[in-house]
C-alpha cells in the first residue's frame, strides 16, 4: 500500500500497515515510509477492516469553541431561486445558493465498490469546495437550517448531500418543498417543514449508480474497440436504438400504389351548393384500388351512374380539452408550436419558474415546477381559473363539473402537479413587457394549455350524408361528412397542434355539405376526382416525438429527456436537421455492437422494468442494494465475454493530407470531447492541434475571400462563421446557402424554413421554388462530370 511521506514529499510503500480506526470512527490505516521512517496515515477501509470493531461510541475532537448558533439558514440549489426565496421570506432568514450538486462520483474511476454491497464513493468536486466550506461554516452557526431544494427525487438526492458534505447537524436540519415560488406557497411549506425522504434519495441513488456501473463498463470497450470518446448509456442507448430502428424501417420502406376516388355532388337542380364526397365502397366492400389500370373502369362506370342520397345523419359532437402540461407534452408542443428543443424548453421554463422581476425587485415563480409528470392540479388554482374565465368569456365557458384527469404516464408522482401558470391572472398580455420573447412565447403557451383545460368542451354540429348509384357492373357507395364550431369552448383560448398525420385532435372535416337534404333526394355528379397515392414510410423521431416514445414505454423520467437527446448528438450519435434526428454511422455501428453484446441493456422492455424497479425504491418497496445486486450479477458476466467477442472495428485514421507543422509528419482527424479535430500522427510525442472546420460550400459574403463553415457552443448549439475568423466575425444561426437574393442582387440568403429563404441584407423571403432548376441543373452537372 502506498501514501504520502509528508518528509520525501511524494507517495511511498508504507511498512508495519497496520488497519485502524480513528477516535472519531473514521477507517484508515497507519505505518511508517519505506524510505526514510516517517509515520504514515492513509485514510479510507480496506479488508484489513473486516473483523475490526470501530469505536463504539466515536467522538470528534474540537479545540474550537463553542459557536453561539442564531439566525435561520435556508440552502436551494441556483442564485436567482435564492433571490426570489429569500424576498419572500425577509428578516431571519439567510438563503443561500448550492449551484445545484455539490457532491458526486469521482469522475476519474467507477467510484462504486461493487464487492462491498456497491458503496458509493462520493467527493465534492474541487469547483464546489468553497462553496461546501461556506455552507458549513453558516450551517455551524444557524439556529435552524432548511433545505429547499426541488420537488424531485434529484432535489432530495442534493439536500441529501448538502446535509453529509457541510457536516449538518441533523436535528435541527429540516427538509421544505414547494412547487411553485411564491409567497403563500413558501410560507405553506416552512410552516410544515418535514425530514429528508431518505427512500427518493436511495431512488435517486440507485439510478446513478446503475447507469455508472452500465457507463463505465461498456463505454471503455467501445473506446478499444471502435473509438475514442464513445459512451454507453443505460437510458441513452435505448434511444439511440428506436432512432435507428425507425431509420432503418424507412431505409427498408417499399412504397405501395393506391388509388382514391372522390366526387364532386350537387343536389339536384342546386348547381351552386356543390359538395365533396368519397368512395367508400363497391359492391358492399371496402374499396381497395391499386392501379391506374383498375381505376379507370370505375370512373367510366361511375360517370354513368344516377345518384341518390341514402342515410343523412345530424347530430352534435363535443370536443373536450387536453389536460395542462407534463413535462413531456411541454417539450412536445413547443417544439411543433415553437421549435423549441427539449433543452431550452426546460432552460426557459426554470427561469420562469425561479422568478421574474415584476417591475419593483419583487422576482415571483411565473409557472409551478416544469419537472414533473403528473396533470394534477390544486383546487386552489382551479377555483381562481374558472373564476378568471367566467370574468372574461362568461358562464357558459366553464363546466359545471371541474375537469379531472387521469396521468398516463407509468410512475407518475401524483403529489406533484402539472406545469401550470401560478396565477392564472397574470395574464401573457401583462407579463409580456417584463420577458423576453422566448420566455413570453413559453409563458403564454403553459398559461394558454392550462387555461383551456378548466374551460367547457368546444360543440360541432355534425352532418354525415352516405350517397348511393347502382349500374349493371357495380353498386357505389360514397360517404361526406362536414361540421360546424357551434360553441367555441376551450378553443376561444387554446388549439391543440396538429399530429404528425395532420390531424388535430377533433379531426375536424369541411366538405360543404348542405345541411338539408333529405333521403332519397337526386343528386347530380358534377365531377369525379381520382387520384395517385403512395403509402408513406413512417416519420423520423423528432424531439418531441422522441420524447412522447420514451414516455409511452415508460422509459426515462422528465429530467432525463432533455439531457438524453443532448448526450446523443454530442456524442456524434445522432444529428437534427429540419426538426428531425438522423443516426450517424457511428451512431449505427455502436447501436448494432450493443444489441449484439448487450441485448438487455438496450432492450426496451428491460429498461422500462429498471424503471419500475427505481419507482419501487421511492416508494419503500425495494431495498436499492438488492436492485443493483440483481442486475448486476448477469451484466458483469455481459461485459466479461464483451470484452473477448465483440470486434476492433477501429477505422484506419483518416489523413488530412498536410503535414504537421510542429514536426513535420501527417496531420489526421481525431475525435475528442466536442467531436472532430485536426491532431498529428504521432501524438503524444507531438501534441500539435487544429480545429476541425466542417464547410458546406458557400462562399463569405463579408470578406468575399473566405468559406462558411459549420461551428458549435460550447453548449454544442450549430451556428455558421467564416473560416478567416478573427479577420472576419460573421456569424449567423441559420445556415446560409450558395443562391443570392433576387431582390437586392447581393444578399446572402439563409435557410428560414422548408420551403424558403431569407436575405440577411434586405430581410426579404423568398420561395425556395425560385431556385429549383438551377439546382437541378448543378446536380446535373455532377453527375455528368462524375
């Protein structure tokens, strides 16, 4: 065993080891150096501890004295949560800011013993050590010490930690939660202050632990065996799986050629009430057509036939509101409304749920917390919306019964509540001068859902016509329908995006139907319209598809989505165009060696399992040692034959075709931290490096010598720049194409959606379509020289 000889100055083998326990019942163990005699001390427990009795009753010796304790401390985990925290709880109250964990696993090593009951190994790291030794110096002279750290298994886990790293006195140490900031909900919540829930924390535990164990085992094999930086995940990888399932379901898609046929009617001798029916059946079954070839005889025949109206149908249909916002269905509708991503989705919405200044340095938590999965909602804030809605739209617009609804997602926490506005009479209108836009669009759009789900259902009245024709090939049956908003309901307020197929959540139709016909009523063929379809693959995951997947198998929990989608494309994985995520290769191969050698841990069912496990830890029904002690066994077995089986897939380094300019050798692409970079062959004897400038052919506008190149944030946020920087700082978040604008002649024109351009000189849009056949042309071009 080595420690360090405080004479030598540096780590020798330590003689006579000897274990022992320290008065304060600390294990270590004491001998003396090697090398010169020097007593020596190593903390920490070895097998030599095995039999040892510690101290039976340890005490901490002090030469301080004692500290007269006053005052009440109160510790969150961000700055500004701290300054919202502390106006509304005033004199008597010291609140301080943790910046979030301040205790983890070493980074360096697996930190968990996994022979000794899986012991985690925690350290404060060295950024967070003043901020440690602050706390525990105001925690050593509080009167009372709270810990008011976020509602979720992650904000006990980290009270959890302040309470052991700052050396807490547990008795006066209590736990508040709230979930929403502001002053009646605070001042709730320290009237009743509870304890730790140390089950949340085991849970929280737990989950750290075993995607640690699963991370640190099978990243390195990736490293040897395909490349540097790679990582594994529990949740991840099961992502990364249904990414490139789907990718490969389109890839292998064979489309199929199917025929629609619709006809124009009008009642008879009403040539102006014309309307649009389809052809449902032939024959009394269900109309299926493939072919060109075999529509055309039915056209004919139909152009033939006298129509006459068979059944009419009137009625009314009630359409009833979505529930108020989840974490999931907040990142999903702003990304279809907003193209928020997940992770400023959630950064938006903790700012506004930790406070914004209302005009007189009183900052107020706009929204409840944004972490949660439950559509719970108090009757506090019940009563004050439908109070707010019978004030502005009357009566009518509330039901009579308040609306209840049921969470869908596994393991909801029902304690928690939905993200909601925490007044509903701070309204977006008057809020909006004190946000910025992204805060504003986010804000009215969790006010604008929440408001709607206390409101009435929106009425249609409905009409459904089936159209009959007999000829001697064929009998046809044709089926209309349309409807008609007769109460608006909720959707004076809020309407829902349309889904991935276009519909929304009425499916509402509108084929002009005339309200009055009657049975056996003529009807005259004005028009039949046949038409081409292909059956369409199904759709890339966006990110908010993705999560809504995640979430249908109970995979993840809402901190986890938007930290997953991230890891995914920073780690190369993955990468988002137009909204939706493409896997790499790498993404493909890694995906592929998982499934091969680790089929459970990338397994959906297996992972939504782990979940349920972890959902039982939280709850007191699952001691998490036991957990981790099951999955473990057969996943250690998993790693040993990985490391034999699994193939060196290892590229061969790709040469930049430069030589080094330091020592004169070949320059290749290696991989790194924040992806591709230019470095020289014979690291680590030459340490030479470059960026690595991904270019995408467009020439710099501003300095008219350079080339646009894609870069990225420190965060990994994609923006585009010239490559002369510094010489030339043009930046610009959409990426700029090769096209001029028509409009000033000179313009640079960049990407603004699918289907156009904008000009950063004179800001017009323009229709992509403009530019289609000089594109054509360029491809063209290509492939002839090719």
């Amino acid at each position: 065993m080595q420690a360090y000889c405080v004479k030598c100055k540096e780590k020798r083998e330590m003689d006579n080891a000897e274990a022992v326990y320290t008065a304060s019942g600390t294990p270590g163990t004491k001998g003396v150096c090697s090398v010169c005699g020097t007593k020596m001390f190593r903390m920490g427990r070895t097998e030599a501890h095995d039999g040892i009795e510690p101290p039976v009753n340890p005490v901490r010796k002090s030469k301080k004295k004692p500290i007269k304790r006053e005052g009440k401390l109160v510790i969150v985990e961000s700055p500004a949560k701290a300054r919202t925290v502390g106006r509304f709880l005033g004199k008597g109250y010291t609140v301080e800011a943790s910046v979030g964990h301040v205790r983890d696993l070493l980074r360096s090593q697996l930190s968990v013993d996994v022979d000794h009951n899986f012991e985690p190994k925690y350290r404060v790291p060295n950024e967070k050590r003043k901020i440690v030794k602050e706390l525990q110096e105001k925690a050593a002279r509080a009167e009372e010490i709270y810990l008011a750290t976020d509602p979720d298994r992650e904000g006990e886990a980290i009270a959890w930690h302040l309470l052991e790293s700052a050396d807490m006195d547990p008795s006066i140490t209590k736990r508040v939660v709230f979930h929403e900031i502001t002053k009646p909900a605070i001042e709730a919540s320290f009237a009743e202050p509870g304890q730790i829930n140390m089950d949340l924390v085991d849970a929280q535990q737990a989950r750290r632990v075993l995607d640690r164990l699963v991370g640190y085992s099978i990243s390195p094999i990736l490293w040897r065996k395909v490349r540097n930086r790679l990582t594994a995940g529990r949740v991840q990888s099961v992502a990364l799986r249904i990414i490139v399932e789907r990718e490969r379901e389109i890839e292998e898609f064979i489309p199929d050629e199917y025929w629609r046929i619709s006809a124009d009617f009008t009642p008879e001798n009403r040539p102006k009430d014309q309307y649009l029916a389809k052809l449902a059946k032939i024959d009394g079954e269900d109309v299926k057509i493939t072919s060109k070839d075999e529509a055309d005889p039915i056209i004919a025949d139909m152009e033939k036939a006298a129509y006459f109206v068979d059944k009419v149908k009137k009625g009314t249909r009630r359409r009833k509101a979505l529930a108020p916002f989840t974490t999931s269905t907040m990142q999903q509708e702003a990304s279809s409304k907003l193209s928020f991503t997940a992770r400023r989705t959630m950064t938006i919405a903790q700012q506004l749920y930790e406070g914004i200044d209302m005009g007189d340095g009183e900052p107020v938590g706009l929204i409840t917390y944004m972490r949660t999965d439950s559509v719970h909602v108090s009757e506090l804030a019940q009563k004050e919306a439908r109070n707010y809605i019978i004030e502005t739209h009357g009566e009518d617009y509330v039901p009579e019964k308040i609306p209840e609804f049921k969470t869908k997602s596994k393991g909801a926490q029902e304690a928690h509540e939905a993200v909601r506005p925490t007044s509903t009479l701070r309204t977006p209108k008057e809020m909006k001068s004190l946000l910025t836009r992204d805060q504003y669009r986010l804000y009215q759009l969790i006010w604008n859902r929440f408001v709607a789900s206390q409101m009435s259902q929106a009425v249609y009245e409905t009409i459904s016509v089936t159209i009959k024709s007999e000829t001697d090939l064929h009998e046809y049956l044709l089926r209309s329908s349309d409807s008609k908003l007769i109460f608006k309901g909720y959707l004076a307020v809020y309407e829902e995006t349309l889904n991935e197929n276009g519909n929304g959540n009425g499916n509402d139709e509108h084929n002009g139907v005339p309200t009055d016909l009657e049975q056996g009523q003529k009807q005259d063929l004005q028009k039949i319209n046949p038409s081409q379809h292909f059956t369409q693959p199904p759709a890339r995951f966006s990110e908010a598809t993705l999560v809504r997947q995640l979430e249908e198998y109970g995979i993840g929990r809402p901190s986890t989505y938007a930290p997953i989608i991230g890891t995914l494309q920073q780690r190369g994985y993955v990468f988002r165009e137009e909204k939706r995520l493409y896997p790499t290769d790498t993404g493909k191969l890694v995906n592929d060696l998982l499934c091969e050698h680790f089929p459970n841990i990338v397994d959906v069912t297996f992972t939504a399992d782990m979940e349920s496990q972890l959902d039982k830890i939280a709850e007191g029904d699952e001691e998490w040692r036991k957990v981790i002690g099951e999955f473990y066994k057969p996943f250690a077995e998993q790693v040993e034959k990985a490391e034999e089986a699994m193939p060196d897939v290892r590229p061969e380094p790709e040469k930049v075709g430069r030589a080094c300019p330091d020592c004169g050798n070949d320059l290749i692409i290696r991989w790194g931290r924040y992806g591709k970079f230019i470095g020289c062959s014979t690291y680590p004897e030459c340490r030479y490096t470059e960026a690595w400038l991904e270019r995408i052919n467009v020439k710099c506008d501003h300095c008219e010598t350079g080339e646009i190149v894609e870069r990225r944030t420190r965060k990994g946020r994609v923006f585009y720049g010239c490559d002369q920087y510094p010489e030339c700082d043009f930046t610009s978040w959409k990426k700029p194409v090769a096209h001029k604008c028509p409009s000033c002649k000179d313009g640079m024109l960049v990407v603004l959606n699918k289907r156009q351009y904008q000009c950063l000189s004179c800001e017009e849009i323009v229709d992509q379509s403009l530019f289609e056949s000089e594109d054509a042309n360029k491809e063209s071009s290509v492939e002839q020289s090719a």
